[in-house]
C-alpha cells in the first residue's frame, strides 16, 4: 500500500504539472487570440481609437508576430505621433527583427519624447534599451555618428 501511495505522490509532483503546463498555454494562445479579435473588432468600429491599435500591438507582441505588432504600433502613431510609449514599443519590435537602425531611431524619438514630458525613470529605461542596441548593431552607431 505505501508504495502505491508513493507512485501516486510522484505522479502528481512530475506529471500533473506538466499536464497543467499545456493547459496554461493554450488558455494563453486563446486569450491572445481572443485579445487580437477583440481590439480588431473596435478598430472597425471607431478607426480613430489610438489606444486600441496600440492595444493590438501588445496582443501581437505576445504571439510573437512582430511584423503585426510593428504595423499596428505604425498605425497608433498615425494617430498620436507623440507617444513616447509607442515609439518604445516599436524599437523592441525591431530590435526582435534585428532591425537595428529602426531600432535605434525610435527608441532615440522615445527618449526624446519622455524628456520634454520630464518622465525621468522612462528616461533611464530608454538609455539603458539605447545602450544595448548601440552594443548590438555597432555598424548602425558607427553611422549615425559620420551623419553628425
């Protein structure tokens, strides 16, 4: 009987988790998929929403489908060209695509952004994404001080 009661407990340590894993990310998919239906459904409604194409960005970045996101955040700022967010949005998403000089530039509109707003904490996350970028596409740097 105890080893019965064993085999039970180490089922339910190693494999009921697992179980619950695969459920966890199909409820995931779902929700995201649901998220990206959702915020196309309100675009269609009321094309001059920002928030809502700002909204399906996000719903894209968490699938993974940058190409969307990126369009999607492209659309935003057709709205609301001022919104630093955005543009910090959209240098990760080209960051993701390996886009550096994309990358680069945005996030450099970002900063500049939270800097008129006085936003000092989004000033340092900005420096620090710059700093990283500046570190991965060393050839676009490299360009952008010969233009100065």
């Amino acid at each position: 009987m105890r080893k019965l009661y064993g085999f039970l407990f180490l089922i339910l340590i190693f494999v009921v988790p697992v179980w619950g894993g695969e459920t966890d990310f199909q409820t995931f998919l779902k929700s995201a998929k649901k998220k990206i239906q959702l915020q196309k459904e309100i675009i269609e409604q009321d094309p001059l929403d920002f928030f809502s194409y700002f909204e399906l960005g996000l719903a894209y970045l968490k699938l993974g489908r940058h190409k969307e996101e990126i369009l999607a955040y492209k659309e935003a700022l057709i709205l609301n060209p001022k919104s630093a967010q955005t543009h910090y949005n959209l240098g990760i998403a080209y960051d993701h695509l390996q886009e550096g000089n994309k990358a680069i530039y945005h996030m450099q509109v970002s900063q500049d952004l939270y800097v008129v707003q006085r936003n000092h904490r989004k000033i340092r996350t900005t420096q620090r994404q710059l700093k990283r970028f500046y570190n991965r596409y060393p050839e676009e740097l490299r360009a952008l001080n010969q233009e100065k």
